[in-house]
C-alpha cells in the first residue's frame, strides 16, 4: 500500500468513524429528530456518488469510507423518514 492509499484509510476512518456516536444516539433514543431531512438527503447522496466515484478510479481507501458512512446515513435517515411518516395526518 503506498502512502497516498494510506492517508485516503486513515481519513476514510475518522470521517467515518465521525458519524458512530449520531448512529448510537439515534439507535439509543429511536429518534432522529435533531438532523434535517434535506441535509440527510444530500448527504446520502453525496456519499453514494463519491462511493461510484471511487470505483470509477479504483480507489479502495474512497470506496470502504463511502460504504461504511453510507450505510450509517442512510440508517439515520430511515428513522427519520420512518417518524415523518408515522406523524403525518391521516388523509
């Protein structure tokens, strides 16, 4: 592994790893009512499209960083489009 691969891990991990303790917040209370919609919306995206971004250049270190965080996102945002849902008026 060259030193560039490396920092790409090594900065993959903490941004990553950043999003745990929101992860265990929201699993913990059941709630993701401190995130916005929109932003997690984005967000989701944005690191899906940089997940294809990687594997367009073969990059691993963008690949598992972009893996990981989306799935831990993509948690987040269906407790928090499951709560809108279940708030929402009957029509």
């Amino acid at each position: 592994m060259d030193a560039t691969e490396a920092l790409g891990l090594v900065a993959g991990f903490f941004t990553t790893a950043a999003f745990v303790p929101q992860v265990a917040k929201t699993w913990a209370t059941g709630s993701a009512d401190d995130f916005s919609l929109p932003m997690l919306l984005m967000f989701v995206a944005g690191v899906a499209l940089w997940g294809v971004y990687g594997l367009v250049l073969g990059a691993f270190s963008i690949v598992a960083a972009n893996a990981v965080t989306l799935a831990l996102a993509s948690y987040i945002l269906a407790v928090k489009w499951r709560a809108r849902h279940r708030a929402a008026p009957a029509r």
